[in-house]
C-alpha cells in the first residue's frame, strides 16, 4: 500500500488574485524582495507582504525574525480568504523551528490555497502534505537569486501558476541523463534531502515514500554528507518501495563526478528508475515541481508527466477580495 496518497490541489491562479509572501526561514534581503515583488506585479498579481518578512531574529540573525512572528504571519496569511497563494520569501534554515507553533486547525478549515517555495521550505512541503493534505509547488521564490535572474525560471513557475493545463509533461532541463532506465508511476513528493533526512521519526510526518515519485535535490553539501543522508533514509526504510526517483541540481556540493557516484551507490540498488540533473532546486534555473500530484516518470523520455494538472482548473482563485 502506498505511503503517498494524491492530495487536494488548490485552484490555480487569476489576474488580479491577492497573494502573500512569508518569510518562514531566514532573513530576506529588502532589494531582492522588492525585486521579487515587481516581477509577481507584473504578472498581475497583488502581492502582500506580511508583517515580519523583513525581521530579523534579535539574537539569531540566521533566522527572519521570532519563530512566533514567523509562524503566525504564514498562518495569518494562509487563513486570510482572500489570499489566494502563500509564496515563501526564501529558504535558509527555520522552517523546522516553526512548523509545530502553525494552526493547523486554522489552516485545515481555510480553503486550499497555492504554496510555493524550497530548499528550507520542504519541512513545510511535508507538514501540508501530512496536516493538511495539501498539493504544492516546489518552486522559485520572489527573493531568490535564482528566481530573480533566470527568465526560463520565471516563466515556468508562472504557467504553472495561471496555466497548469499546458504545463502537464514536465521535461527535463539540458544535461539530464538516465541513472536507472524505466517508467514508473506514483504520487510526487521530496525536495530537500537534508530537510528530508532532518524529520526522519518527528512526530507528522509520513512514514516512507512507498509508491512515491521521489524528488531529491540539495545545496553545499559534501559526498559523504549526501551519502551519509541518503543512508540514514535507506536504514529506516523510508525509502522502501518507492516507485521512482528523480535528482534535480546539487549546487556546491562538489564536483558533480563525486556526487554521482554517491547517487548510483546509495539509489542505483533500489530497482527502480532514476533520472539525474532533472533541472530543479538551487541550480541556475529551475522548473516548477508540483508535489502530491500523480504522475508517470519516464526515466528513458526524460520527462514527469503530471495525470492531473498541478492545480485545479474546475475553480480558480479569486480575484483581489476587496
């Protein structure tokens, strides 16, 4: 039985549709965000910026702000009727620290609304997915470099945004490559490994990714770093029949020679595909990778192609609500 059921995809976006940044990580920089900001105002949105997106914690400065400021301004946000998307300002290191001060009573009787984000916001990816069961976006955010930079970046986070339907086979970036060949078929979910790794036996959490389309990525990280997480999760069987694998960027984690090797060590044993340097993550650019959404991985084809589009196309957000 699967250890990765399809969740509930919230609707996709309109013009005009009002939606807030958080910042559940670390500190954003007030140029990038702003930068940020005019891009999603460019695309016809209404972008609000909570209360403490621009804090910074009074004795950790690798935090924005409290773990309460930051807890309630993404709970605020989420449960505010008309917001109809939370985008995650940036990643770094504190989403862990907040993720048990959120309502998730509050967010599970507020209507499903896109997130967005990565990297440090995959903890939160999971504590929708487990909480609320909730499909989201493992995708750029406004104060990113990478988001800020990379045209191909912005574009395919904004069809997946107003345009689900036409982004349904996702196809890998130039340079992707064949680990394991095969087709395999499951539900998507991942990100982070090292945030990943980081809730191993933490209470809500889910217990594998048995059937799962499994999504890795990871920044600044070590060979043995990698393996030694990519181990942690093969010895508590949470990588036990998973249906697939797709890598995504390893930026700064070394030469990529070196990570490979882990990689086809610690993955090319499970028997199942595996396709490297899909093109998602910390990398220069970077696709949109919709997560709790069925999917078919053609690891031969180098594509994902979603059974559904990430967001729901019935219904679509509202516009402004005010």
């Amino acid at each position: 039985m699967s250890s990765v059921p399809p969740l509930t995809r919230p609707p996709r976006l309109t013009p005009g549709a009002r939606v807030a940044v958080v910042a559940p990580s670390g500190p954003v920089p007030a140029d990038r965000l702003h930068a940020g900001l005019d891009v999603l105002r460019g695309w016809g949105l209404d972008p609000v910026v909570m209360p403490h997106v621009l804090d910074t914690h009074p004795s950790l400065p690798y935090l924005a702000g409290t773990d309460g400021a930051r807890a309630r301004d993404l709970t605020d946000a989420w449960c505010d009727p008309t917001v109809s998307a939370v985008f995650c300002a940036r990643g770094g290191y504190g989403v862990q620290r907040v993720t048990d001060l959120v309502d998730w009573t509050a967010v599970r009787a507020a209507a499903p609304k896109v997130l967005v984000g990565y990297s440090d916001i995959t903890a939160l990816h999971e504590a929708f997915a487990v909480r609320a069961g909730i499909a989201t976006l493992h995708g750029p955010m406004p104060g990113a470099l990478t988001f800020l930079k990379d045209a191909r970046t912005q574009e395919h986070l904004r069809a997946t945004l107003f345009d689900p339907e036409s982004v349904r086979t996702l196809e890998a970036l130039p340079g992707a490559r064949t680990m394991t060949p095969g087709r395999a078929t499951g539900v998507t979910l991942g990100g982070c490994l090292a945030l990943l790794a980081g809730d191993l036996a933490v209470p809500h959490t889910r217990p594998g990714a048995r059937g799962g389309i499994l999504l890795l990525e990871d920044v600044g990280e070590e060979d043995y770093r990698i393996d030694r997480m990519l181990t942690q999760l093969l010895r508590a069987d949470w990588l036990a029949g998973v249906a697939g694998v797709v890598l995504g960027s390893w930026a700064e984690c070394g030469p990529y020679a070196s990570v490979r090797a882990v990689l086809l060590d610690r993955l090319g044993t499970l028997g199942v595909p595996v396709l490297e340097e899909f093109g998602f993550g910390h990398g220069e650019s970077a696709l949109t990778m919709p997560l709790g959404v069925p999917a078919t991985l053609d690891a031969d084809a180098r594509t994902l192609t979603l059974h559904v589009p990430a967001l729901d196309t019935a219904a679509a957000a509202a516009g402004t609500g005010h």
